[in-house]
C-alpha cells in the first residue's frame, strides 16, 4: 500500500534523511524505530506531504504522490496522528472528532463518533470537554480517535507513546493492536522499541538518518543489535 524509494530530506545544510526505503502491504502493522533525532518524524512528514523532498519518491496505492498536499492524502486514506498530538485545544471532543471526518459527506459521521467512543470510554464520559484541558494521554486518544473518522486506509502513528504514564502506554498500544485488528493498515513510528516490534508483523531500524536493519518483527526483537541499543542489553 505504501512504497518509498531513496527518500532524502534537508534541513538547509543538514541532510536529516538519507535515502530512505521500505514497504508497507495491506493489512500489516509495521513499525519504524530509532532513537530521538533519528529521522522518523522526518520521514513521516515527507510521506503526508508536509515537509518538502530532496530526492526519492512514494507510491500510495500503486501511484505516485510526491508533491500532493496532506490535504489531498487523507481524501485518499493516508492519514497521519502526528507527534504531540496537535489536537485542537478550543474545541471539545465532539467538536475534535467531527474535524476528523470533515473531508465526508456521509451520514455515518455521528456512527462512527460512537466507535471511537467504544475504543475510548474516557471521551465519551468527557465528550463537552475541551481539549486543552484535557492530559497528554487524553489528547493522544483523541487525536488518534479523530484520524480514525477519516476513515484511514493506511495511518501513520508518530510517537503515540511519547510523554505518557506507564498505564496510559498500555492503553495506547491496546488500542493500536485493536486498530490493526479491525482491518487498518498501520504504519507505526516509535521510539518504544520492545512495545513496537512486539505489536507489529515487520520492522525498520532507522539510525543517522538511514535503514540499518530490516525484517520481521520478532527476529528484530530477539536480535543482539537491537537489544543492545534499544533495549538496554
């Protein structure tokens, strides 16, 4: 469902991506780590279309949308919970969730606020709330919760567990292995390395900017390297 070739991003001098590649089928949850400043945000951001290419390209679907503006990606599916939320913090649940579908026409829309409210009982309970009142945790939830009313057919998680308490990255990570199950395919970035690799089918590390190692999830897992410098043996 998603391709990218060669991908190469600039920050001015700094070349913060370096020929990136790797894949991801219909159906799987593929998860990309790496430590901080290892350019996964960065590869996501050029993936959605909202930071500009040096070089390399991305198939959606078989096609090529290099150049097409987020806006655009997610009419077609490839929507992104970007890192730190970025909920909008003067409006309340309700309000979140309705901005997340406000690409459909359908009348669906008020169904599938129900759905989110199944997969998070804690939003329903604060549904008038406004965001920006609510924990880093509560806003992860509704960030993702409000991806999900596009109505994805591949998202890109960045992050999810960042900044949370023990509990709440266990919800985190329960919802986004409930997410893959239902049928959404899942492009998973995070830093949680022994988290990440134990939800998904395959794996990217991602080092300086580069795909070091590759393959499936469990073997990533299990592998000297990657627990050595992502697990702390």
């Amino acid at each position: 469902m998603l391709k990218v070739s060669g991908l190469k991003v600039a920050y001015g001098g700094i070349q913060a991506v370096k020929g990136v590649s790797f894949e991801v089928f219909e159906g799987e949850l593929v998860s990309l780590i790496g430590a901080n400043g290892a350019g996964k945000t960065t590869t996501l951001k050029a993936i959605t279309g909202t930071q500009p290419l040096a070089e390399g390209s991305i198939d959606y679907l078989g096609k090529p949308i290099r150049g097409q503006g987020a806006w655009d990606l997610v009419r077609q599916g490839l929507v992104m919970v970007p890192e730190g939320r970025g909920t909008f913090t003067r409006m309340t649940i309700t309000e979140n969730l309705q901005m997340g579908a406000f690409i459909r026409n359908d009348n669906e829309i008020d169904a599938d606020i129900d759905k989110v409210f199944e997969l998070f009982p804690r939003l329903k309970e604060r549904r008038a709330q406004l965001a920006g009142t609510m924990s880093g945790g509560e806003q992860q939830m509704l960030a993702m919760g409000r991806a999900l009313m596009a109505r994805p057919k591949v998202l890109l998680l960045d992050e999810p567990s960042m900044g949370l308490s023990p509990i709440m990255v266990d919800k985190i990570f329960e919802v986004v292995a409930d997410i893959h199950r239902r049928g959404t395919t899942v492009l998973l970035v995070e830093q949680n390395a022994s988290r990440a690799l134990g939800l998904a089918d395959r794996g990217y590390v991602m080092d300086s900017g580069e795909v070091t190692m590759s393959g499936e999830a469990k073997a990533l897992l299990n592998d000297p390297k990657v627990r050595a410098a992502y697990l702390g043996e």
